[in-house]
C-alpha cells in the first residue's frame, strides 16, 4: 500500500471515530486512542505516547490536555527541541508532531493537532499546566515538567539550560588584562600580509577577544581558519603564562573520535608553522568529551563534575555546533572557575543529533559582531581598519564571539565554495552553480543507478588495498583507513530506500557483483561499520568508523578502529554488536568528518529533514569534489528553503 493510499485510509477512520464519542480534550480514554493513531500513523513514537501513561501512574493527572502536552513535548524533545513554547501551541500545533509534508491532504484529517486544539488560547494552556501535578515553576521541585517563560520543559533539560545561563553568565562577565608583550607577540604573529587594505583580519582579532576572555567563541565555516587562529592563541597564552615563569595545562577535545583524529592533525600541522620557541606547551593530543569528562557506563553523569572539576587551565573544544545542552551543561559544570573555554565550530552546520542548538543559539547575530563601545575599544588596537560596520548594542555572548569570514580552502573559482554560500544565505538560484564548476557535480537520473558508477569507482580505492598485504599490520591498516576516509556516501535519511539502510544494502550488492567484497556474509573483509551506541569497556564511541580485515597471517577478521591519539584498536566482531554497515551514513554522523570526494543522497519524497542546514553540512564535508543525487529537483529548492529552528531559552 503506496503512502497516500495509507493516509486516505487513516482519513476515512478518522472521519468516523471524530463522530463517534466525546473530544479527547473532554474524555481520558478518547485522549489515550488519539495518541495510539498517532503512533500509528508515525506522527508520534511510542515512546512519547507512553511518557504521559507513566507519569500517571506516579501521580494521577485526570486532564487529558495534560496528557496530550505531555506527549508533544516528549516527540519535540525527540526532535532536538529543548522546549515547547506556548505560542506555537496557539499559532501552529501541527508543527510540533512529525507531519508529512503534504498539507493541503493533512485538512483531510479531523483529529490532527490544529484540530483538536482549535480555539484554546495561551492563557487557557497557562491555566491547564499551573493545575497539574506534573508541572512546577520552580526548577527545585521533583515534579517532571517546568514552565517558565511560556515554554513548557522536561524538568532535566530545564535543570541543563539553567546552569549553562549561569555558567556563562559567571564567565561572560569577567575581562582578564592583557600584558603589553603579549600584544606585541600578538602583533608579530599576525604581521599584515599583503591584503586589501580595507580587510579585516578576524583571526587576529579573534585572538585578541579570546587572550582577554574566559569563555569565547571562534566560528566560522571550512577553511576560515579556525584552528590555525586557536594554536596562536595557545602559543600566546603559553608565552604570557612564561613571562610568569608559570606554564599552562591545556587540553583540547572534540565530541567524536574522528573529529579529535581531525583537530590532531590540523594542529600538528599549524604548530609546524609556529615559531619553534613558541609551539612549546601546545598540545597535540585530542581526546573525546565523554573520554574527557569521564564517562560512567549506564549514567548520564560523567566523572568530572563541579565537585571534582578537571584538572586544567585552558580548554579548546573543535566542532562545538555538535554538543547538544545537556553535554554542554556537563562540561560548564566541570570546569574549574579559573579555566578559560574557547569553543569553536560552524555555526551555520546541523544542530546536535540530542537536544539542543548550542552553538547556533550562542552565535546569534554573530555575523553583525554588534559589539559594544567597550567591546570596539578593546579590539581596536588589534585592528587597522575601523570596526564600525560592526558596531551594535549586542548581548554579552556577542562581546565574546568573533565569526572568521575569509575561506582559505575555496576560493572564486571553487564551486563546493560557492555553492555552500549560496545554500547558506538561501540562495534559491544555487542548483544553477551545478555544471559552472568542476567540483560540483548533479548526477543525472532520478533512480539509485545513478550511484553505481560512483560508489565503484570510489570503494575500490580502499578495497583494492585488502590484497596488499603488510608486514606491519598497523601500518598496512592505516593506509587502508586513510583511503576509505576519501569517499563517502551521505544520507538524509535513516531507513527506506533512499536512507542509509537501504543503500549500504545496494551498495552491497554491487560491490559483491563487482567482486571487491563478499557481502554473502554478516561480516566480510572491507565491511565498514559505525558504533551506534557507545561501548565503554571497548572504548568505542557512538560513529566511531572501523573497517573489517583479515590479519595478515592467521586470515582471522577483526575490526580496525583509529583512537583520536591516532593509534588503532583490533576488535573481534563478535563483541560489535550495536554496528550498522557505513558505505553510506546520515549527514548527521558525519559531523566532524571530512571526505575528498562526498556525494550527497536526497529522497524522491518530502522530508521535514531536508533543510538549509543539512544541505550546507553535506557539502560542506567535501575538501576536492562534492556530487549530488537528487531524485526530485524540485525538493531541492525547497529545502534550501526551509531552516531548522530548534526552540530552546538559550
């Protein structure tokens, strides 16, 4: 059965039980059925249909409005949402459920949210909520819901955003001085280039915020500099911390092991352009934020807290635009009061796959800079052009961020550059680069076939090395690791045909067909697979990506992994038992990843996934070539379109 046959059949049942019995807003068990046809439809997962029954049976709540808020606010929290904001319950209900994207046949049905919540105002849900038992506006309380502000919150999430506003707050609203040598090494390292000479050097600059700050943002997107400004930044610290005959510790991390294998190489590679007597003290070792704090196995706590804080002076975090808030809140707390923090990350990227927008929400407004007359003040002698244009009245989160603006990697004549600008500023005319350049390119076809010349010619790249065989097995491993990290697949989607689940099925097939693997068996020399879930006792993280090969002399397979200190990990498949196939991955989990060639899948169906920013990620993850299949031109500019705005009180 096609999908609109599905939804007509789920219409007609709607229309007769809308006229069989009370409103769910007036009967509990009417509430109850709603809610199950939701599920059913998908609208709804199961879970957040069941979080109202179980929060019933702790404490009776007879309000089958409760029950309902209950489970949107489950669903949104699902969805990346930190909240719910009571205005959307007024001005647009059905956008809290995952509704297909067909709407003028979503009218066909009478019990979707706009429906069943017609005419309720906000002071009616204000009411509604301050009765229940489930609700406290006082976020010590052990009730499971908070409303504050007109957003309604699950109590731990609310717990989370609070103590990052505190923690920043503390942070943003301290200025440490700035020695006069440390400026005038500042100045040396950022000696002019030749530039036009109206440009702006916002690397430099945004070393000067963050010498000055204990908690500072760099962002910017591929290529702007981001590491290369944040080792100078180290170097001067660590000379500063000199003058005192003092020596800083400095740590550096990353949400995934792949991102911290990423920053490890990008700092080695700015520290060899460093003044020798300046890259003492700079660390090259990245470690994970779970390895970072200290994870504990089967808890949301982490060994680090504010009661027992890490021991450090200085904490750089790479692709910051992954950590979701209740990471962030975890790390804020473990953070000694003395510690300076720089974050930095692409703000314009996919939001956390958890709940959150944390970087996105610190950054607003960062490409105004609207800094203030102190702010101006501060960061004019770093500067030789007048910053006025980026004058403002800004927040104090503005005061502390500076957004890099310059590509180092693409330039005019890049077209993976250009078309990721042009998706990023909404540009409905960006699928017209596609044929201008010679680094983009749109498959023709609009079936999975398209694929198959592609995915042969750039799986065999790595496969081709499974034959030649080394002495040294790790040396022969990284080779093939490095070569399989230079094409990927990426997805929008989970499952389905066109999601990760159906290609790495196809791709399969037509690598057995062409003979490079045996994809007869579960496992099989050259399998590439992702953890799913994290493994502590291993040591392997959620999107973690090992390759499956047979060691050189007993033939026996194992899965290889490379560690974010660079070193590998051989595991016996039989212990991976939460991996999925990774010939193809969702653009999410490719985050903090980069790939000479990326090619990007798009579904024949609408998609609330497909957006602004899952476009801008995906291409911007190709360092030489990005290509692009695109079964349905016309969702492409659609989802160029539309932005993903997570709700949050950040």
């Amino acid at each position: 059965m096609s999908q609109r046959e599905q939804l007509d059949l789920f219409a007609s049942q709607t229309a007769v039980n809308s006229t069989a019995g009370a409103s769910p807003l007036n009967d509990l068990s009417q509430m109850q059925a709603l809610l199950q046809r939701w599920v059913e439809r998908r609208w709804l997962r199961a879970l957040d249909a069941q979080l109202p029954q179980t929060l019933h049976q702790l404490s009776d709540e007879p309000n089958p409005l409760l029950w309902l808020l209950c489970a949107l606010l489950c669903h949104q929290y699902g969805r990346g949402h930190s909240c719910i904001l009571l205005s959307d319950l007024v001005d647009d209900p059905d956008g809290l459920l995952s509704l297909p994207p067909q709407n003028q046949f979503l009218q066909r049905f009478s019990d979707r949210p706009s429906a069943i919540l017609h005419g309720l105002t906000l002071q009616q849900y204000q009411q509604a909520l301050t009765q229940s038992r489930w609700l406290t506006q006082d976020a010590g309380s052990a009730a499971p819901l908070v409303l504050s502000d007109n957003r309604l919150y699950l109590h731990r999430l609310y717990q989370a955003e609070q103590s990052v506003k505190q923690q920043l707050s503390a942070r943003l609203s301290q200025q440490l001085p700035l020695a006069a040598a440390v400026a005038a090494k500042l100045a040396e390292l950022f000696a002019p280039v030749p530039t036009p000479a109206t440009a702006i050097d916002w690397q430099k600059l945004a070393c000067a915020m963050a010498l000055q700050r204990r908690f500072s943002i760099i962002t910017g997107g591929p290529g702007t500099g981001k590491t290369t400004t944040v080792v100078k930044l180290l170097a001067l610290l660590q000379y500063g911390a000199r003058l005192k005959q003092q020596a800083l510790t400095i740590k550096l991390a990353a949400p995934t092991g792949k991102a911290a294998v990423r920053l490890t190489e990008s700092i080695s590679g700015a520290l060899s352009r460093l003044p020798a007597e300046l890259s003492a003290g700079i660390p090259t070792e990245v470690t994970t934020l779970h390895r970072l704090l200290g994870a504990l196995p089967n808890r949301r706590s982490f060994k680090h807290n504010g009661q027992n804080p890490l021991q450090l002076d200085v904490l750089v975090v790479d692709e910051a635009s992954m950590i979701d808030l209740e990471m962030m809140a975890a790390l804020l707390d473990a953070l000694p009061a003395q510690a300076q923090l720089v974050l930095l990350g692409d703000k314009d990227q996919l939001s956390s796959v958890e709940a959150g927008s944390v970087l996105g929400d610190l950054c607003r407004g960062a490409e105004l800079g609207a800094y203030r007359a102190d702010t101006l003040k501060l960061l004019a002698p770093f500067s030789d052009v007048a910053l006025t244009e980026f004058a403002g009245e800004g927040s104090a989160l503005n005061q502390a961020t500076v957004m890099l603006r310059h590509s180092h990697r693409f330039d005019a004549k890049s077209g993976i550059g250009m078309l990721a600008a042009a998706v990023n500023r909404g540009d409905s005319s960006a699928p017209a680069l596609f044929g201008q350049f010679a680094d983009i390119s749109l498959l023709p076809g609009q079936s999975l076939s398209a694929l198959k010349p592609l995915v042969l010619a750039g799986f065999s790249q790595y496969l081709a090395l499974l034959q030649q065989h080394d002495a040294d097995a790790d040396s022969w491993a990284h080779r093939i690791l490095q070569r399989y990290s230079q094409f990927q697949l990426l997805c929008a989607l989970r499952s389905g045909d066109w999601g990760v689940e159906g290609i790495n099925t196809q791709v399969g097939q037509w690598l057995t067909e062409a003979g490079f693997i045996d994809g007869r068996r579960q496992w099989y020399a050259g399998r590439p697979v992702m953890m799913q879930r994290n493994n502590y006792s291993l040591g392997l993280m959620n999107g973690d990506i090992g390759i499956t090969l047979p060691q050189p002399h007993s033939g026996q397979l194992r899965v290889v992994f490379q560690l974010a200190d660079g070193s590998l990990k051989w595991v016996l498949p039989s212990r991976l038992t939460e991996v999925a196939t990774a010939f193809a991955i969702t653009v999410h989990k490719s985050q903090g990843s980069e790939f000479n060639h990326c090619c990007l899948v798009l579904p024949p169906d609408n998609s609330p996934l497909l957006s602004r920013e899952l476009l801008y990620t995906g291409i911007t993850r190709a360092k030489q070539q990005f290509s692009l299949l695109c079964a349905n031109p016309a969702l492409l500019q659609q989802a160029i379109a539309r932005r993903v705005a997570r709700s949050s009180g950040l």
